[in-house]
C-alpha cells in the first residue's frame, strides 16, 4: 500500500439546522467565504492501495460529461430545426 501526503485547508461549518454539532471539511482551496471557517493548513496521510486504477472512475466522468454536451448540443439542434420548420411553413406574400 502506497502512502501520499495531501496538504490541505481544514474548516468548521456551524450546525446546520437540526444539527447540534458543527461539520468539519477539508478543501483544497479557502472556503471562507461560503459560510465555513478557515481553522488552518493541514497534511494528511493517505493510504493508497497498490492495485488502485483510477481509470474506469476517469472515464465514467468523462462519459458522463459528455452526455451532458450531448444533450445540450442536441435542445440547441431541436431549436434550430423548429425556427428552419416555422420558416417553411410562411407563405411568400408581399407586404404593404
């Protein structure tokens, strides 16, 4: 097993509501500003385990974001076509 060190930002978030006990996070970036507060920089030690492939989790991502692209280049196509169908249907009369 392999083991990496992260150095990262740990935060306090105040109980939300119904919970009594405050949230802790850590982020990669300060977080200050969206309602957590900054406690400090922190290293943590990770196990990583030898046969970890992180390829099939990378792909799924990119899988997934690319029918998300799909998908909206697939509305802007249907908008497209329905504006060249509306246009066809217009009669050629002059105007005036």
């Amino acid at each position: 097993m392999a083991k990496i060190q992260i150095t990262t930002l740990l935060h306090m978030q105040a109980p939300a509501y119904g919970e009594t006990e405050p949230t802790f996070r850590l982020y990669p970036f300060d977080m200050s500003r969206h309602g957590c507060a900054l406690i400090g920089e922190r290293t943590v030690e990770v196990d990583v385990p030898e046969e970890f492939d992180p390829k099939p989790a990378l792909i799924n991502a990119l899988r997934e974001e690319q029918a998300e692209i799909r998908a909206e280049a697939q509305g802007k196509v249907n908008r497209i076509e329905e504006r060249i169908q509306s246009l066809l249907c217009l009669e050629n009369k002059a105007v005036g």
